[in-house]
C-alpha cells in the first residue's frame, strides 16, 4: 500500500522521516480529498492551491505537498532543508514543503511505478487516444486486472496521478500520453516506462502550440523512442499513416501494424456502417480471418477497434477473449446518442474537434440517415458544427474542408462562433443553399434558435471544440419537453 514513507524516500532519499499512514488517494482539488489523501497545492493561473491547504485537511487529508510553508493548525517539514530535520515518525497532518510540487509528484510517480511489475501500454496520438484508451481497457480488463487513467489525465500532472493507484493487485495499466510541445511526451513516458506503444495518428490538433505537423510527429516519436528493446517493448503503429508508420525507423521495439491496408499485421476490411447498431467488419490476422461487430459508432471507428486487439494480441489473448471483449457492454466512447425534442437524435460529440473527427462525424451522420427509412431516422440531417481550435496554420483549410464534407451530407448547416463562419461560407461556396445555412456567434445563440429550428425525427449532429461549450446546446435540447419547447416540468430554464 502506497504510504507517506514513499513519497518521503522518493523526495528526500532519507530513511530518518517515516510514516506507516497509508494514503488513500492523491488529490489536486481541495473539494476532492477525503480521509487519508494526500493533497498537492498547484499555483494556478485562476487560483493557487496553497489557499486551500486547510480546507484539504478538514475534509481528511494527511498530509500535502507544497512550495512553501503554510500556516495553520497542522505540521510542518520542509525537505528544502534536510539539516534542519528531526528524525522519526511524523506527526499527522503535516505539510510536506518541496522546491516544485509537479516535480515532486513526478518523482513520487516514477519511483512508485518502478517498484511494480505491471506492464504499461501507452497511448498516444492527434486523435482517438481517449477512446482508444477506453476500448483497450474494456478488452485486457476480461483477462488482466487492468488500471486506466481516467478521463483525461494524460499530462504531467495526470499521468502521475494515474500512476499513484497502482497496486500489487494490478497487471496491466493503460495510460494515455498528450502533448501540446515536444518533449513532453519523453517525460511522460520517463515517469511510466511503458513496454507497450500504441500511435494512432498524427494530424493538426494542437498545431498552434507545436508549429508543424513534422514538429507533432517527432512530439509522438517520443513514445515509441521510450520503449524497451523486442521482445519486451513492442510499437504498435498505423500502417495507413506514413508518419506514423515511419516511426519504426525510430525504435528497438518489436514493429506491429494495424490499418486497412493488407501489409498491416493486422487488417480490417468489409467495414459496414449499422447507424446506432455499430459497425461490421472482417479482422484478419496470420492467415486468420474473424467476422466481428462492435457497438462503436461510425465507420471510423474501426481503427479503435483495430488497436485494442493489436494490444490484446501483443498481451497474449485468444480471440474468443478478444471478440468477448470487443462485443461487451461498455459505454458508447465519446460520441454519444442522446433523445432530443420532437423525437428527434442528438448525436453529442462535444468533447473535442478536428478537422479529420469532425468529417468522420459527417460521415456518421450521412451513415445513420442512408438507406432505408428507419422510426429513429426519417427526418432531416442536421449538423451543429462549432470552432476547432489550436489549429495554427491549418485553421482556414481546415474550416473549409468541414464546410465542404457538410454541405454534402447536410440538409441544415447551423455554425456556432467566428471560425465556424468559415465552414459556413465555404458550404454556400461548395453550392448548399443560402436558406440552409444559419450562422450564429455563440453558443447561448444556439441554444435559444436550434431548438426551434427542429423537426419531427431529424438527427442532429453536434461537434466543436471543448472551449465553445456546445455540451451547453445538448443539456438544453435533451432537457427540454416534447414539443421542443420550454424546459421540462421542475426544471428551471437555463
């Protein structure tokens, strides 16, 4: 059990200061802790964890870690100054005072993580990371007693968090690793020595902050870099994508490809679309071929398929625990279908955007609404599309590569803040009608116009980045009544 000797090994290297507490949980909000946390005060841009140092210890935390002393009714130890400390167990709570506290939780990561035998499997790339994520745990949790970092702790703060709740008890741990500069990637995988690299892709998420797409590819080479030598280490890497499959010229790892393209070690074809009931399609693998269905939504999504059996065969599963674990009853991954007003479907998939996710959006959307007319799917096919930003250089041909998927599948363009201006005009360029585009500057704008603009059963796609709120529109359209006006009755309106 993880306990206040370790951190104080791992930060001090003295055997003098000791604590059999054991620490229930590592916390970076005051709100969060409870009896037996350990708290780490962040200086913050919007508030500065310090303030809070009292508030986490009257809700049960034993101790904190911090860049300096705090006042208040409990001890402290400062480990700047090793002179000036007294031998023996310490005395409960106590402020444990550090140079820099995300140093000092990265130390306390790396030196927990080194004395666990688990094996590490690290995800990283532009898109699909957290789904990717998600999936591979589903399937390597029917066999292996599995940690994943939750949400999206996949920084330099997240990361070490994850890593603080192993336990003996843990075989696996899926880890996903995000970037905004390069570098960061490195240190990430210094603290979690992963034996298993999983890229997705690379494109311009980010781009902004990064400066070129060569500059993200060579952030996500870091991974793989990491790995041990084969047979331990093994690069699990997008046949379809060049920079991606360029990658093996930068590792001692044992290569595995996945994609759609027959050279991949493992390939996908057949690949169907079954709107709301998932996708099917055809694995092969070795000479095998396997006929499967998952319940992810979008055609697209083959490719998170496609990489959690790579990591489950890379870990030794059969195909009956694979195909078990793909077909299981996990949540949808990101893109969500909610029940709008006047029987329409919501499709929410707020929680990020990109170019290359928002067309495969679309192409969910122009899937679902295909074919033969279906009870869920006889109205029009709407798109709510939002800014994607931190896309640099790429942000106009990017809008614009949007504006011209959307105006194909759309029958209704509803844009949302001033780069979705630009998927709007380049959808009146690529010939939609004017009557079928409305342009509108914020999100409370679209809360008090898309539901008057719905129909009976139309599909409402909804999609832009984190920072335009667009969550905000579904938890209005899917609270609202029936006819698609007024909130329901005992809710007040937003």
């Amino acid at each position: 059990m993880l306990t206040l000797s370790h951190f104080l090994q791992a930060l001090s290297g003295s055997q003098t200061l000791t604590s059999t507490q054991q620490v229930s949980d590592v916390v970076i909000d005051s709100r969060a802790a409870s009896p037996g946390s350990l708290f780490v005060a962040f200086a913050g841009e919007r508030a500065d964890g310090h303030d809070y140092v009292g508030d986490a210890f009257s809700r049960g935390a034993v101790a904190a870690l911090a860049e300096r002393p705090v006042a208040g009714d409990h001890h402290t130890v400062d480990l700047r100054q090793p002179a000036q400390q007294a031998a023996g167990e310490l005395a409960l709570p106590v402020c444990i005072v550090v140079e820099s506290t995300l140093e000092a939780l990265q130390r306390s990561a790396a030196s927990w993580r080194s004395r666990s035998a688990v094996r590490v499997i690290g995800i990283t790339g532009s898109v699909g990371k957290t789904t990717t994520k998600e999936l591979v745990h589903a399937v390597l949790s029917t066999r292996f007693r599995t940690l994943m970092s939750e949400g999206n702790l996949n920084n330099e703060i997240g990361l070490p968090l994850a890593l603080l709740r192993l336990t003996d008890a843990h075989e696996r741990a899926v880890l996903e690793m995000g970037m905004y500069v390069g570098g960061e990637i490195a240190t990430l995988a210094e603290i979690a020595r992963p034996q298993v690299g999983v890229v997705t892709n690379v494109g311009p998420v980010h781009l902004e902050r990064a400066g070129s797409i060569r500059a993200i590819a060579d952030a996500k080479t870091e991974l793989v870099r990491a790995l041990p030598p084969a047979p331990e280490g093994v690069a699990i890497l997008n046949q379809d994508e060049p920079l991606v499959r360029s990658m093996a010229e930068h590792t001692q790892a044992r290569v595995f490809t996945y994609g759609l393209n027959p050279r991949a070690d493992l390939w996908a074809d057949n690949i169907e679309g079954l709107g709301l009931e998932g996708i099917r399609f055809n694995l092969h693998y070795e000479g095998e071929s396997v006929h499967i269905r998952v319940p992810l939504l979008g055609r697209h999504s083959v490719h998170t398929a496609l990489r959690a059996t790579a990591v489950s065969l890379v870990e030794g599963m059969d195909w009956a625990g694979i195909i078990g674990g793909l077909q299981g009853d996990y949540p949808q991954l990101r893109l969500v279908a909610v029940a709008g007003p006047r029987n329409s479907l919501l499709l929410d998939d707020t929680y990020n955007a990109s170019p290359a996710s928002t067309v495969a959006a679309l192409n969910l959307l122009a899937d679902l609404t295909s074919g033969a007319p279906t009870p869920a799917t006889t109205g029009r096919r709407i798109a709510v599309l939002g800014d994607m930003l931190e896309l640099g250089h790429y942000e106009e041909q990017g809008h614009r590569l949007v504006g011209r998927r959307a105006m194909e599948v759309a029958d209704l363009l509803v844009t949302v803040g001033e780069l979705g201006q630009i998927v709007a005009e380049e959808a009146l360029a690529a010939g939609m009608p004017p009557e079928k585009v409305v342009v509108l500057a914020k999100v409370e704008d679209a809360i008090t116009t898309v539901a008057g603009l719905l129909q009976e059963r139309d599909v409402v796609l909804i999609k832009g980045s984190r920072a335009v709120a667009l969550d905000r529109l579904v938890d209005s359209l899917a609270n609202s009544s029936s006819d698609g006006v007024g909130p329901k009755a005992g809710q007040g309106a937003a």
